[in-house]
C-alpha cells in the first residue's frame, strides 16, 4: 500500500523478476482505493487481462489506475499469483509518482 492525497492519479513502478515457469501475475486493487475505481488495463506493463509477465531477469514495471483519488489515504495493491510450478517471484524497488 502506498499513502495518496486527494486529487492524485498515481502511477506505481517496481522491478520485478520470476524463475523459470512461474505463469503471469495479477495486479488488483486491494480494499483501500482512496476512490480509485481499477487498475489500468491494457496500460504500463499490465495486459489487457490487468496481468504482467515477469521474465527471469529484472525489468521495470509500471502500473498505471483507472480514476482519480477522492480523499486522501492509503491505496492498497495487490499482486496475486497463481502458480502450480513453485516458481518464485521477487519484488524490489517500489516507487511510487503523481501521488500528492
């Protein structure tokens, strides 16, 4: 999650890496949107599923949302993964922009 001001329309970048077999990940909203209706599809590094590839060598990724903050607080993501293979994901650098 990441701390938002009214008026805002953040975008959210980290770098991310899997291991070989691990299958797309999804990008949600979590329960805290600060009004924020959804994340972009089909916009950033997400498809037109809302999902991103990770391949075995960091690369940045950017999620863009759907709408415009309304009030000021907390903007939860989440990222879900859904792999039969134990594959791994990792996460680095999160940053966030356009946010206040």
């Amino acid at each position: 999650s990441f701390p938002c001001a009214a008026g805002a329309s953040p975008a959210l970048t980290f770098y991310a890496k899997a291991t070989v077999g691990l299958g797309p990940v999804v990008v949600r909203l979590g329960r805290h949107r600060c009004g924020l209706t959804a994340v972009a599809c089909d916009a950033g590094s997400l498809d037109a599923e809302g999902k991103l590839s990770p391949t075995t060598e960091y690369a940045l990724q950017t999620v863009l949302f759907q709408g415009v903050t309304a009030y000021n607080g907390q903007v939860e993501v989440c990222l879900e993964v859904y792999d039969e293979s134990g594959g791994l994901l990792y996460l680095d650098d999160f940053s966030v922009s356009g946010n206040a």
